[in-house]
C-alpha cells in the first residue's frame, strides 16, 4: 500500500502560528498567510481576476522601475539628513573656535561665554 506524503502547505495550516508579539510581527504573519494562500489560489486555478492582476502588476517593468526609484529617493533622503547634520556640526566647531578666539583677544571674551 503506497501513502500519500503530506505537502507543507497542509501541515502549515493545521499547525496553530503564535501570534507576534508587536503589530508589525502580526502584520508580517498576516501578509505571509495571504501570499500563501494567493500561491495556493494561483496553483489551483481559483485565484481571482485582482489576485492575478496584482501579481501581474508586481513583476511589470514599471513596478520594478517605480521601487528602483524609491530606494534611490530614499537614499537621497538619507544623503540630505547625513548633509544637514554635518553642517550642523561644522557650525558648532565655527562658533567654538570663534569664542577661543575671543577669548585671546586683548578686554574680551569672559563674558561672552554661556
């Protein structure tokens, strides 16, 4: 007598998940079970015409263009705050060196010190 071997899918869906522990865990746990279930669909043939289409959309060249732009709109972001605080630090070391400064110079710099 041959048996049949179990395929993951089915022991996943029998096999109780824990629930995350913070919102963002739960919502990964949640869009794991949906993809899985949309592979499913998508491999049995019951898949939606908006499940197909999402899937569809997702490996267009358009997708792929519009996240290449936003990893790059990010990095430019990042780029732009790493800018910004370092001009920030540069101001700070101009006004340190400015108040020494006024401190060697003759009847000065005592009381402009905060």
């Amino acid at each position: 007598m041959v048996r049949k071997a179990k395929t993951s899918s089915s022991t996943d869906s029998s096999r109780p998940m824990r629930p995350g522990l913070t919102p963002e865990a739960r919502e990964g746990q949640m869009i794991s079970l949906a993809i899985d279930l949309a592979e499913k669909q998508l491999r049995e043939g019951t898949a939606s015409s908006q499940v197909i289409t999402h899937f569809l959309k997702l490996g267009s060249t358009k997708e792929r263009l519009e996240k290449e732009i936003l990893a790059k709109q990010k990095d430019l972001i990042e780029a732009k705050t790493k800018s910004y605080r370092s001009s920030e630090e540069m101001k700070e070391l101009y006004e340190e060196a400015l108040n020494a400064m006024r401190r060697y110079q003759p009847g000065g710099g005592v009381e402009d010190e905060d």
